[in-house]
C-alpha cells in the first residue's frame, strides 16, 4: 500500500551543485560538497551541503519589514 505522498514525490534535479578546490600532490582538484535546490516556497534556494539543509532569500524591501510581537506601536 502506498500514500499520496509516496507516490507524488518526484525525484529534484539539483538547479547547481557546490563544489570546493583541494589541491593534492601538486593537482587541483574539485570536490563536490553539496547541492542546491530552487525553494518551494518563492524566490530563493535550498542547500545540502555536508547533509545539512540550508535556505537561502533574497532581502525584503524595507517598507514590508513586519514590527515584533510584543512590541508597542
């Protein structure tokens, strides 16, 4: 038996691939270290790297900077 989201789940091509130069016995050599996906959720991208997630986003235009909670008005 399998659920909807076994079977909707779609393998992800990797939008770039991170890579790192080692220099070994005289000869540079790039080392692949992770990879980065385009981010579900709007403009921006995620990371693997080292099996660990990151995100990345672009800034937010000042005026839609949103007050903290708690904070008086």
């Amino acid at each position: 038996m399998t659920t909807q989201t076994e079977t909707s789940k779609e393998k992800q091509i990797p939008a770039f691939y991170i890579f790192y130069t080692v220099e070994s016995e005289g000869k540079k050599e790039n080392k692949r270290v992770g990879v980065a996906f385009a981010h579900k959720k709007g403009i921006g991208y995620s990371f693997l790297i080292s099996g660990k997630r990151y995100s990345a986003f672009p800034p937010k235009p000042k005026g839609t900077v949103q007050p903290e909670p708690g904070k008086g008005a």
